[in-house]
C-alpha cells in the first residue's frame, strides 16, 4: 500500500483531496441553498419544518452528514497543510511585488477567503445546527399529528437581526469569491484540460458562484425586510 | 537614458543580503537589459568594486540562464521574453528598477542574482528523459506521429529551464516546468514507454525539492517567456492519476 501513502503525500495527491472535497461541498451547497429557499413560502413555515423533520429522520441523510463533515475537516487541514508548504517554499519574500500583473485576487487569497468562510460557518453551526441538533434549545410546532422542532421560528427569530444577517451576507461574498476560483480550479486539478468542455466548467463556475450565494442571501433579506414592515 | 538601479547584493548563500543603488547616467535604449549591466559592471571594476554576479549565456533568450526578478516580475513586464530579450526602451527616462534573485527554498542565492537552479537537472534527472540504445537512426517515417501531438510535444519542448514560472508562482510551485517536460516526452511514441515511471518519479523528486503546490493562478503562463501553457499541469495531474491508480506497473520508491 506504499503507492496509496505516496499519493497521499505528494503535491498532486494533496490537491486531489482538496479538489473532491470541495466539489462535494458545493454539491451540498446547492442542496441546501435550494431548500432554503423553502423558508421563503407564504405557509409559516409548515412545509420548511416538515422539510427539516424528514432530514434528521431518515437514516441515509445521516450517512451524508458524516460523508459532509469529514470533507469540511480533509478540506480544511489540506489547505492548513498546503498553505504551509507553499510559505515555506519562498522564504524569502521579493521586495517589489506586482501580483496583479499576472493573477486575479480572488485565486491568491482563497485562504483568506477560506478562513472567513471557516468563521461564517463556526457562527453558522453554533446559531442552527447545535440547537437543532444538540441542545435542541428550540420550539416544538405540531404539523399533521406529528411532533417536530420548530426550525423555522428559529431562523424567521435570527434573521430580523440586522446584524445577523449581515454575518450571513459578508459570508456568502466570500463564499462566491471562493467558488468563483474553486470551482473551475478543482476540474483542472482533477486533470480536466479538454479544450471543448474545460471553458462550459469555467462557465458554470462563474454561474453557481453567483447563483448559489445569491439564491442563500435571498432568506435573511427577505425576513429582515419583512419584519420592517 | 538616466536609470536608478536598486540591485540585491549577497555575498554568499549563508550572509544576509541587502539592495545597493546605482545611478547610470549613459544608458542607450537599444541596450539590452543585461548589456546595461554590463555598463554597471564596467563601471564598478574601473571604481575598483566588486562587480555584480549575474546568470546568462546564450544572450538570444534560449538558454534560460537570465533570471532577474525585475520590478516585481520575472524578467521584467515584456511579456514573451527573457531578460537578455528584454530591451531600455521599455523604460522611461529617469526610472528607478528594483532587480531581485529568483525567490525559492529550492533556489538558494549563490552570489548576488545568482541562484542554484540545480534541482530543475535532479528532476530531469529522475524522469525527463527517453531511454534509447545507441546506434544509427531509425528512419523517421518508420514511427507515426499525429501533427497534433507533435505540435503539443513540440510546444512543450519549447521550456528553456529558466525558473521564471517558479519565481513568478505565489507558492514556488515548478509545476509548469516539470508539466512541460513530461507532456514533451509522454506525448511522443519514443517517450510513451516509460510514461508511468516518469511521471510518479519526476513529481517525487519535484516534491523532494520542496517546490510549493500548484494553486491554479496561472502567473506561471503569464510570465513563462516560451508560452508554456498552463494546460500542461492539468495534463500531468491526469498522467500522474493515471500512473498511480489505473497502471498496473510498479515504481521502485
Ligand atoms: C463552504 C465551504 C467550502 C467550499 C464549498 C470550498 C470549495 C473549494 C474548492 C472547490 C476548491 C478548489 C480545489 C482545487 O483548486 O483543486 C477549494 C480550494 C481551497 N479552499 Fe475551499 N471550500 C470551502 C471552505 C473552505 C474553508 C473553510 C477553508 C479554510 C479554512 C478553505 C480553504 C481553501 C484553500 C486554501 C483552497 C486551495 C486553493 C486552491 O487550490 O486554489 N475552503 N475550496
Ligand atoms: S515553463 Fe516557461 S517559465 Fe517555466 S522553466 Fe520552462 S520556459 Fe521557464
Ligand atoms: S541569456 Fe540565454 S535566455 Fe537570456
């Protein structure tokens, strides 16, 4: 098993891990941004909860979640670990710089971005999921004869927050930023270079990474707004 | 022409270095960047200083050798050329030009703007080659070769070596070179063979030197003076995929 621990270790195989890792959280994203968009129907949340009782309650969406947590911690200690190697490979830095010249911003900080977006989502989780899920600090709604957690009474309650949702707007930004970089960059890090479909990739990189931070900040608009009028 | 110089200066891989400023008062714009150093160095000997130590050679930007950091890129803003290729013109009157070694864990400051670029020959070393028995020539239709993979592999045969793509990297990721050099070989009939040892070996040893990661910005292709395209990396992430988990053939480590 010596070949799998080299692959492992090297440069290739490193981003290889950062690549499918990352693909497999936009794939999540796009789930969860599209449900989101539950929260916005004029029912008071009933379908939205019942959405949110059916995804703690069946067993392979469990699966899922391990499969999603374990990308978020590989995707996270590759990019630790290849952020410190690529520091290290120029220890000394030049005196005149002139990035701009030959790179865009948004593929030289994808760390940066990633550490605001490791921030987002320690808020994110702390604010939803371990009350959902862990402490269950939150409401019961009754829907058809059937007890559930009231998950929507939580979000509608957060996101009248002005502040709150401004967290959630400046996440989303650095979400798009990373996705507009990522997305297109994990294909060719997967060995993808076919001149017909590699600029259709780029394409629909650019696409989601405005659609999907888009179709999230759709939610904490509309409950800000709403609970102004 | 009136030039400011800021030059970085080190006498030795182990001192610490510093930036020295020179006025040149006579440069001529259809001097060549290294050809106003030559000025410099003229200059300095007859003042009875040490002159500065710079890499060239062939001087018709196919060696590889001039590597300068200039202004904040490798070898200079021209796009397409070394810095022996690299003309006054392109300056203004009166400028001040900042000139650095290559910046790399792998590429120690020898003297001056002189860097080791040795671990690019250990590369070559490991892989960047096809194993051939002497004797005379095979005649050169008896191997069939498509005009787009001769053309693909000549594109990547164009790489000169000179580390531009590694000092211009935000990582010091060699992987344009190294990409360069496997898809010239592998994309050939003569070099097919020995694909899947090539590329595990070549990427090992170019980990062993301590290059960075390939993060996809793409300054590589901007700043290569031959075009090397950054496709080539891609294509040696799938050649390198293909050699650890489809091949059945086993690499020594
Ligand atoms: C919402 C979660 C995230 C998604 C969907 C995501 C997605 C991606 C994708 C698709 C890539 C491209 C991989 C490649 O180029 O091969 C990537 C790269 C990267 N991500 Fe993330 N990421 C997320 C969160 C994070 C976090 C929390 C961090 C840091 C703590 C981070 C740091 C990085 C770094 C450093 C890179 C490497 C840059 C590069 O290779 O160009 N990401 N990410
Ligand atoms: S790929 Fe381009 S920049 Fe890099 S060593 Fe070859 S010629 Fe120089
Ligand atoms: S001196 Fe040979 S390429 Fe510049």
């Amino acid at each position: 098993m010596s070949w799998l621990k080299g692959f492992f270790n090297s440069s290739i195989g490193r981003k290889f891990i950062m690549a499918l890792t990352g693909l497999f959280l936009i794939l999540f994203l796009t789930e969860h941004m599209i449900a989101n968009l539950l929260l916005i129907l004029p029912d008071n949340g009933v379908i939205y909860n019942q959405y949110s009782h059916f995804m703690v309650t069946f067993p392979l969406i469990r699966v899922v979640e391990i499969l999603l947590f374990a990308s978020i911690i590989f995707h996270i200690i590759y990019a630790l670990v290849l952020t410190y190697r690529n520091r290290q490979a120029r220890p000394v830095k030049y005196a005149v710089r002139k990035p701009g010249e030959n790179s865009s911003w948004v593929s030289r900080n994808m760390g940066f971005l990633g550490l605001i977006l490791f921030i987002f989502l320690a808020i994110h989780l702390a604010g939803f999921f371990a009350k959902a899920r862990i402490t269950h600090d939150l409401g019961m709604v009754t829907i058809n004869g059937v007890e559930m957690h009231d998950v929507y009474s939580l979000v509608k309650a957060k996101f009248e927050i002005w502040w709150f949702d401004l967290i959630y707007i400046i996440g989303f930004i650095a979400l798009g930023a990373h996705l507009w970089h990522g997305f297109y960059s994990s294909f060719r890090t997967l060995g993808l270079r076919h001149p017909k479909y590699l600029p259709l990739f780029k394409g629909i990189g650019i696409f989601i990474s405005v659609i999907i931070p888009l179709g999230f900040a759709v939610v904490p608009i509309y409950f800000l707004i709403n609970s102004l009028s | 022409m009136k030039i400011t110089l800021k030059v970085w200066r080190q006498e030795s891989p182990e001192e610490k270095g510093r930036f020295d400023t020179f006025k040149l008062d006579h440069i001529d714009s259809h001097m060549s960047f290294l050809e106003m150093f030559d000025v410099l160095n003229q200059q300095l000997i007859e003042e009875g200083k040490r002159p500065v130590e710079f890499d060239h050679d062939c001087r018709e930007g196919i060696c590889g050798m001039c590597s300068m950091y200039i202004n904040g890129r490798p070898h200079g803003a021209q796009s397409g050329t070394t810095t022996c290729q690299l003309h006054m013109r392109h300056f203004k009157d009166g400028d001040t030009i900042v000139v650095e070694p290559w910046r790399a864990r792998p590429f120690p400051v020898i003297k001056d703007l002189v860097v080791d670029r040795s671990p690019f020959d250990r590369i070559i070393a490991a892989g960047g080659y096809v194993s051939v028995n002497t004797g005379s020539p095979q005649d050169a239709n008896s191997i069939l070769v498509k005009k787009s993979d001769s053309d693909a592999a000549f594109d990547a045969a164009s790489c000169i070596g000179c580390g531009a793509c590694v000092a211009a990297c935000k990582n010091a990721s060699a992987m344009l070179f190294v990409s360069a050099k496997i898809e010239h070989l592998s994309r050939l009939p003569q070099g097919k063979t020995e694909r899947v040892r090539r590329a595990v070996n070549m990427v090992r040893q170019m980990d062993m030197e301590g290059f960075g990661n390939c993060t996809n910005t793409g300054a590589c292709e901007v700043e290569c003076p031959k075009g090397i395209k950054i496709k080539n990396i891609h294509k040696m992430n799938a050649e390198f995929f293909r050699a650890v988990w489809v091949s059945s053939e086993e690499v020594e480590a």
